[in-house]
C-alpha cells in the first residue's frame, strides 16, 4: 500500500485534507462486506458534518449502497454510464462541488472494473491523477474505490501513487501526494500505430471529404446513425481544431476492430492544458471542441506534446 508517514486509527476522516481543501483517498477493498462498511462510514461522516454527498458507482453497486446506507440524502450515478469515457467524470463531480457554494462535500467514485480495456484502464489513470489537478484547493473529500481481488496489479499501483490510502485494516495511511497534474508514465507514452488496412485521409482546408469518409465507414461498419453522426461532429470538431489552431493539415486514420470505430487524427499544434476537454466552458466562450468529442465518444485518448498531437476516438459498434 501506500508509503505513508502516519496512521490513525478509524475510518474515513477528515484529517487528510490540505489547508481545508482537497482529500483525495483510496479504498483498496477485497469484498463486499468491507466495501459496504467503508462507504458507509465514509458517507455517514459526510452526513454528520452537513456535507453533500455524491456516489458514482458501476451498474448494480448503487442499488446495493442504497439497500445498505437508507434513504440518507446521497446523489447516484451509474458509473458504467458517467465513467464510460473517464473525461466525463472531473466535470460531472465539479458542477455537483459547484451546486453547493460554501459547503465541503463528499465523492464516491469506481471509474475502474473488472472488463475494462488497456486503453480504458489507462485513461481511468489519467482521470485519477488529474483530480488532484482539477479539485486543488477545493472543499471535497474524495473517496477512490479499486477491488484489490478482480483487478489488474497495474491499476492498484497507479492508484497507490495518485492517494492518499485507506487500507481495509482499519487505519489510514497519509502518504505523499504525487502533486497536482502527475501523470503515470503509460499515460505519455505513443499510442500503438494504426493497423496497416486502415482508411486514411489528409486535410488542409476543406472537411468535406473527412466527413464524408467518417459517415461513409460508419454506415458500412454497422454503427447507429445517432452513434454515427456522433462520430462524425467529434471528427470534424478535431480537425477544425487542426485548421483553426495550426498553420498546416493534419491525417486521419479510421478502422475498426469487430467490436469499435476507431478515428484517429494527428497535427502539428500542442495541447498544453492538461484539463482540456474536461472543464466546461461558458457557452459563448471558444475551446468547446475537445469537449463535445469527450461527450459523445465512448472513449478519447489524447498524446501531445511538442511534436504535435494525437487524438483517437473509439465508439462501440455495439449499444454501450
């Protein structure tokens, strides 16, 4: 587990926080039995102090949260649906901190289970290691889960630098925060290349044949026409991008692997906030397009750098 300096006795407290802002903790459970036992105190620790809470769990886990914790005020979320993308999440969690203005309140989140990808798995890194980017100086106490039994070793290690842990033994380890926008090393690295069969285009002005080829492959491939032209705006509102902020074109490559549409665009320009796409913006504000793209894709992986920038898109042929 984490490396820590200290260790007190009980469950979920308060200690942890910095300067009264935010706490980010891990729960490294390995049953059921002490999953519901943590979440409750956690929640019912919220609870004594007034502080809103907010639970985010994958498919049947919050009707068992609600069986176990009551009819307490607690907010759910599916997170099969909200984490689906992992980008979504640091906005949905911001507006809930935003909704109660001068109150500390409590998230409970499980972006990563048993079934996810490489790909999703590393993207649920980013995501937990950008929470102590987005929430610095917040008044919210966050509460990680990962299932030490059906998860790979990886994860649990990613997760252990990104926390402050809480063991199942009881105590809480206070360890060092890894810092504010520290990414696990996976996280940067270069995306593998597009299979040798992929479709390829390159662009300079006109977005017409782009669209074209999207819609086109989408429509041959099977997905659904809502699914399609989804794919279709978060192709264009990349290339755009590609026109509006750098002074050449940019290549896109699309394939499919049986299961998922991948589309995958690269330019010279350089992303340099590493929250982009995950804080929403006021709607007559410019910087909108990394966000739709998060919205309504089922995943983005995103590598930039001063070499240029990667965006991949994958959408499920298949209903999510």
């Amino acid at each position: 587990m984490v490396t820590g300096r200290t260790a007190r006795s009980a469950g979920m407290p308060d200690e942890a926080a910095v300067d009264g802002g935010l706490s980010h903790l891990a729960l490294f459970y390995r049953d059921q039995r002490d999953y519901l036992a943590r979440i409750g105190e956690f929640a019912s620790a919220g609870h004594a102090g007034g502080e809103p809470v907010f639970i985010a769990v994958p498919g049947d886990k919050a009707s068992l949260l609600r069986d176990h914790l009551g009819d307490g005020p607690v907010r759910y979320a599916d997170m099969a649906e909200l984490g689906r993308n992992p980008a979504r999440i640091i906005p949905e969690v911001r507006d809930f901190i935003d909704s109660h203005p001068g109150r500390r309140v409590r998230y409970v989140g499980e972006p990563a289970w048993r079934g996810r990808s490489a790909a999703e798995m590393c993207e649920v890194a980013r995501h937990d290691a950008l929470m102590n980017l987005a929430f610095a100086g917040m008044a919210v106490t966050v509460l990680c889960l990962y299932d030490v039994t059906g998860l790979p070793p990886s994860v649990i290690r990613n997760a252990e630098r990104g926390h402050w842990g809480v063991p199942g033994n009881g105590h809480l380890v206070t360890g060092r925060s890894p810092g504010p926008g520290t990414l696990p090393p996976e996280c940067d690295r270069p995306l593998p290349d597009p299979p040798a069969g992929a479709e390829t285009l390159s662009y300079e002005t006109d977005l017409r044949p782009l669209r074209r080829l999207v819609a086109g492959y989408a429509y041959r491939t099977g997905l659904r026409d809502d699914r399609a032209g989804n794919l279709v705006l978060a192709a264009s509102e990349i290339a755009a991008n590609t026109l509006r902020h750098t002074n050449a074109g940019g290549t896109m490559h699309i394939w499919h692997t049986g299961e998922e549409i991948l589309c995958e665009i690269s330019d010279q320009g350089w992303i340099t906030d590493p929250l982009a796409g995950r804080t929403r913006r006021p709607p007559d504000e410019r910087g909108h397009g990394l966000w739709v793209v998060n919205q309504v894709c089922d995943l983005v992986e995103l590598r930039t750098g001063p070499a240029g920038t990667t965006v991949r898109m994958h959408m499920s042929i298949r209903e999510p």
